[in-house]
C-alpha cells in the first residue's frame, strides 16, 4: 500500500471502528473533585466511540463494532450512537454479567483523576463469531484502538479482523491507546502490539505509547521512524512538545495550539478522528494534521469527550484566531 492509496480508501468514506464505547461521568459543576461530588452529568465515552462521534461530524460514515453490557447502561450507550450518528447495527449485548467500561473524569487539571472501570469489560468479550458477522470485506477503511489487543478473546479476534483486511487490501489505522491496567505484562503488550502493528498501514500514539512497542522510553521515536519503512503513515505524539509525522520518507513536525485547557481528556480521540475527517474532505496531509491539532486544543476546553467533539467548521474558525506553536 502507500499513503496515496491510504487517502483514497478514506475518502470513499465507509468506515469500521473496532473497540469499546463506554460510559463516563462528570462531577458537576466543572472543577469539582470527585470526593466533594453531589451531581454528575453523564455522557457516551470510550475511545472508539469517541473516534466515531469526531469523524461523523465531518461527515464519515462509520460503524461501530463492539460488545456492551446488556443492562441499562449499555442501552444508554446504543441509544447515545444513535443521537451522534454512528451506525450501531454490530454493536451486540454481553450476556455474561460483563460490565461496560465506566469513567469517572473530573473537569480539571489540578490533581486531575480519571477513575476507569474495566472489570470483566464487555467489549473485550468479542469473538470470532462477531467479526464475521461483521464483513470485514465491505468496509473501505478499519479503526482500531490497542486497548482490543488487551486480553482474550477480543486479542485474537482483532488479529483475526487484521489478517482478513490484509487479505482484502483494506487499510488498517491504530490508534495504540495502551491502558497498562488492561494488559499482563509490559512484554506481552509489546508483542502483540508489534504483531498488530506490521498488519496496519498507519499507527498513531504518544511518546509513551511507542515506549511499549519498542520496549524502552529513550528509543520510542526511533521506534517510531523505523516503523514508517513499513506503515503509510506513523504519527508520533509529545503531549505539549506537538507531534512527528513520517509518511512518504518525509518528516512532518507540527506544534500544538495552545489553550487553557479545562480537563486533559479526549484529545488523542479527537484528533485521530479530525484528522481523518479532514483527509476525508480532501485535506492535504499537512492541513489535516493541523486540524486535527485545533479540535484536540478545542475539545481540552469542555465538558466530556464526545459532546466536546467539534464539527469541521468550528476548527477552521478556530484555526482563524488562533495560531499553531
């Protein structure tokens, strides 16, 4: 494949997300501590919903694949996809007293907590019988997030959706989103992060991320750029130091646009979705990495992740009063 080839497949727009939605919940007002909370707003979280929420208000088309718990919660979220526009249609109940992924997030930044809750997490609970249910073959582009590979028998049934989109020449985009908690071992999620990886044509994550994958902090963005000799496009994230992006045996260094932030949640999501949003709308990949930059400073300033999620015309009159590091 080639990033040319990886733009095209974008731009016929039909999307598969791949990893969990969940529920998260805000102390409210803003800048309540968690352990002095009397109310709560309640929002759809999850990294791939969040994804789909971002790229759908460019205008993609996506699909969510992905378990939930079969009880009121779970509800909650289907019927949140349905408000944001998401195809819900893979999205199945977990019948075996699993649990949705459930987050408490403060709005602050001060001793910021996010408090996560993945016990017997039911998106991790999908199997093979969900990804050929799923006809892999009939999508144009894949989106999955790390946090799949994180335990059986979603591990194995993401490989398994990797090697049929391999077979398809379909274009797979990763979004490392390594969650230690999640995992056995810091070797085990190198391994399979590095199965997945060489299966993808674009891998995006911080600094820590690519830490995991080539198992020391200091040899991270090295790892980084030798993996572009074998992936499209490989974006390599630094929190507040902005990003390096190797795709076509081109450097890319972009800065970030500063804001005061309110809660330093939801930027990764947003800007994996913008950015595909943008390339989706024809976008170079210079620009789209500039757009993606402006809704992850946009989306640091609200309530939640997914309802911070800003649409395409909101960016660029961001981008229009406010200047890129």
């Amino acid at each position: 494949m080639s990033l040319d080839f990886l733009i095209s497949k974008i731009q016929q727009n039909n999307f598969l997300l791949i990893g969990r939605a969940g529920v998260d919940i805000y102390p409210d007002p803003p800048g309540t501590k968690t352990e002095n909370a009397k109310n709560y707003v309640t929002h759809l979280g999850g990294s791939s919903a969040n994804m789909g929420v971002q790229l759908t208000k460019y205008g993609g088309i996506c699909s969510l694949l992905t378990k939930v718990s079969n009880d009121a919660l779970g509800k909650f979220v289907l019927n949140q996809l349905d408000e944001y526009g998401v195809n819900r249609n893979l999205v199945k109940f977990e019948d075996n007293e699993s649990r949705i992924s459930f987050a408490i997030v403060e709005s602050t930044l001060e001793d910021h907590q996010s408090i996560i809750y993945r016990h017997k997490a039911a998106d991790l609970f999908l199997n093979h019988a969900d990804i050929e249910h799923a006809n892999i073959e009939n999508y144009n582009c894949i989106l999955i997030t790390g946090t799949t590979l994180a335990a059986e028998p979603s591990r194995s049934s993401v490989l398994y959706a990797l090697e049929i989109a391999k077979k398809n020449n379909i274009p797979v985009i990763m979004d490392i989103d390594y969650r230690p908690y999640t995992w056995e071992s810091p070797s085990i999620a190198k391994e399979i992060y590095n199965i997945a990886a060489i299966n993808c044509s674009a891998v995006i994550g911080n600094d820590d991320e690519f830490a995991v994958l080539s198992g020391k902090y200091e040899e991270g963005l090295d790892y980084a750029k030798k993996l572009s000799s074998n992936n499209d496009l490989v974006i390599y994230k630094m929190g507040e130091k902005g990003s390096i992006t190797y795709a076509n045996n081109k450097e890319i260094n972009k800065g970030i646009y500063p804001v005061k932030p309110l809660k330093p949640t939801g930027a990764g999501d947003s800007f994996m979705g913008s950015l595909i949003g943008a390339l989706l709308n024809n976008y170079d990949l210079d620009k789209s990495l500039e757009i993606g930059s402006a809704a992850a400073a946009i989306v640091v300033t609200k309530v939640g992740c997914a309802p911070a999620m800003p649409n395409l015309e909101e960016v660029l009159q961001f981008m229009q009063t406010n200047k890129i590091d």
